[in-house]
C-alpha cells in the first residue's frame, strides 16, 4: 500500500503497475515488452529478475543488492538507481513510445484463452474415463 499511495502522489500510475504473480511464459512477454526492468533491492538472494532481463538484453535499474551487482557484472545495459546516468536512461524512456500491447491482456482476449484451456483440459479429461 505504501508503494501505491507513493505511485499515485507521484502520478506515476501510467508508468508503473503491479501484475503479481505471472507464469513463466506469461512473464517472459511482460519482460520482452518492458522497456526497462527495476531491481532495487537491498537484499536479494541471488537477482534471477536481473538475469531474466539480462538475458532479453534490457535497460536494468539497480539498487544496492551485492548479489544483483554480482550477477549483472560486466553487463553493460545496467544502472544503479542512485547515479546521474539513472535519470538520463529515464527521461530517454519517457520520450519513447512504449512497446507494451495492452490489448493482449485486455477481459475478452483473456477470457477466450481461458475458455480455450478449459475446454482443451475437458476434452484431455473425456479422454482418460
């Protein structure tokens, strides 16, 4: 709740959501679509997101995590959220159009790819009694 009511004073909201949790091949399009990916973390146990977006060679905002920085060594697409650099990669995204097509995720399309699972599963059921 913090983080939002933080989002909303900032009037940030049509730059940052929250999704929870994805499936694996669900988060992969939201992290091909991002324009950059967000890592502040103090303490992460490993930064597996950081490597995730390393790998779609994208635009990484870090914090202070030591093992986000281990992981992203060497890596030249990374920028700690505390640098001057941090702003300029962020006003060079601001004037950019973002590439996230919102229309995959819209009620109708979702419901259709649910409705085409539910059946798939029925007739996989049909198939085994």
């Amino acid at each position: 709740k913090t983080l939002t009511k933080l989002i909303s004073k900032l009037k940030l909201q049509k730059y940052i959501g929250f999704i929870g949790f994805l499936d694996d091949q669900t988060k992969k399009q939201y992290l091909k679509q991002a324009d950059f990916i967000a890592v502040p973390s103090v303490i992460e146990g490993f930064g597996l997101v950081a490597l995730e977006a390393a790998a779609l060679n994208k635009l990484i905002l870090i914090g202070h995590s030591a093992a986000v920085k281990e992981v992203l060594k060497g890596y030249p697409k990374e920028v700690s959220i505390y640098s001057k650099r941090f702003f300029k990669e962020i006003k060079k995204k601001e004037n950019m159009k973002t590439n996230f097509d919102f229309s995959r995720f819209d009620n109708t399309t979702i419901t259709k790819q649910y409705l085409r699972l539910l059946k798939k599963y029925d007739e996989s059921i049909g198939n085994h009694c």
